[in-house]
C-alpha cells in the first residue's frame, strides 16, 4: 500500500491514457494535459480506458517513480470520463487505491476543546 503524507498533494487525471506510455510519457502527459510540473513532488494517478486498472507516478527526489495495479476481481471507482483534472486528499487516494468507491470518503470536521482539562 503507498501512503502519501498529507502535504503531498495527488491529482488524478479523469480522462483515459494510453498504457503503454511509461516514466516519460507520462510526465510529458501530466505537463501538457495537466498543465502541472511532473517533477514537483506530487502524485498523478492515471486510468486505463478499462477501469480496472491504474497508473500512478511521481518524483521522489532522486527519480520518477511509477506504479501500476490491476484489480483483479473489481473495478475502481472513476469520475466521469472528460478532459480534466482532480484533486484528491490522501485518505481519498488510499481508498482509490485499496479498490474502495473513494467518493464516500470525507475528512471528520474535528473542533478543538474549548478548555483545557
């Protein structure tokens, strides 16, 4: 399981790629599709036009890192197909990730106590 840490931040691409787009193709896709910088730290997910499949890289300091998964019983949950971009929270991405329909995560809104016991 990858566990991003919460200052990363994670875009998932809504529209399909090529999977036989490797390290460059991808970061040449996220720079001219997704108008972001592929080096800057943060995390793109990419689906396969079969949504039982997904694609993910991002640059650790020292390289491109890219990773592939394939549900084999399942499909991911995926938005709706269009040319875009979204953000997701780690949480979000974890269940993505896990197989799980990552729309019903949702952060708890957590107040801080009035005073101090």
């Amino acid at each position: 399981m990858i566990h991003p840490s919460h200052g990363v931040k994670i875009y998932m691409a809504t529209k399909p790629v090529d999977f036989r787009k490797g390290h460059d193709g991808l970061a040449a896709l996220v720079q001219s599709h997704l108008q972001k910088k592929p080096f800057d730290g943060a995390v793109y997910v990419f689906r396969a036009k079969r949504a039982d499949r997904l694609k993910l890289i991002f640059w650790d300091g020292s390289g491109l890192v890219m990773a592939y998964k394939r549900l084999e019983q399942n499909q991911f949950k995926w938005p709706a197909i269009k040319d875009g971009v979204m953000r997701l929270d780690p949480p979000q991405f974890e269940a993505l990730f896990a197989g799980l329909d990552w729309r019903r995560v949702t952060a708890r809104a957590i107040r801080p106590p009035a005073a101090a016991e």
